[in-house]
C-alpha cells in the first residue's frame, strides 16, 4: 500500500488526480477516468452511487484504506473518493491493488482493459445516430 500511496503523491503533483465525489463522476462519464478508488469508510450511498457508476462506463475501481490515508496521500486532510486521469499511473497502481469492477473481485490480470476514450464515443455513436449521420459521405451527397 506505501507504494500506492507514493504513486498517488506522484499523480497529484503531475495533476492526474481528480478528486470529490461530483468531479469524480463527472470524469468517469467523459471517459477520462482509468481508475477510481474509494476508501472503505465512505457512506453507504456514496459506495453505491461510484460502484453503480464505475460499473456502467467500465471503469476499474478499488477499495483502499480511510479518508484520512488516501488525504494525506494526496496532501489533503481527508478524501473519500480520487479518479486517476492517466492511464500509466492507472496501470502501476492496479498492478499494486485489488480491482473491483462491476461488483466482482479479481486481481489485475492481462485481460482487463480500461476502455479508450474513442471506444466510448464509438458506443456512444451507436446510441445517436443522427449525430454521426453525415460521416463519409460527400459534401454533395449531403445537400441532395
């Protein structure tokens, strides 16, 4: 855990780090979240609330001490929840933890994969048709 905790000191200062509930679920909708951790002191609605999130945009999550570790951690008092935006210091600290995802535990192995931002927006594409209604097609073909 030391080390996580010096990969999240690290993060901070290069202003990987996003951190509050709000900005935190708002990174994991934009797809630029890689990693969620949230401590086991959280209130019941708040693990329910990141979990539920994490689960529907396939973000890794992971529970990891208290508010006051995971603060300190990143030069705050307390923190209950922290989004890492980079996906290199996403990789190191899930080599170092157990990942939940999507309710079920398993250990950082080669298949999980945290989904790209342009594979979010393909799905998203899928869902809003007539947003991407014009690609390929001809300037002239769209003026008819």
């Amino acid at each position: 855990m030391d080390k996580l905790y010096q990969l999240l000191g690290l993060a901070t200062r290069a202003g990987k780090l996003v951190s509050g509930e709000e900005q935190v679920l708002k990174v994991i909708r934009s797809g630029k979240a890689h990693l969620v951790l949230l401590t086991e002191d959280a209130s019941p609605n708040a693990k329910k609330k990141i979990a539920d999130k994490c689960s529907t945009y396939q973000v890794p999550l992971s529970i990891v001490g208290s508010r006051q570790m995971l603060g300190r951690a990143v030069g705050k008092v307390e923190r209950v929840v922290i989004a890492v935006t980079d996906p290199g210091f996403s990789k190191s600290m899930r080599n170092r933890i157990q990942v939940i995802d999507g309710g079920e535990r398993f250990v950082e192995d080669p298949s999980l994969r945290v989904r790209k931002k342009n594979e979010y927006e393909q799905q998203r594409s899928h869902h809003h048709p007539k947003k991407n209604e014009h690609v390929g097609q001809q300037p002239h073909e769209r003026d008819g």
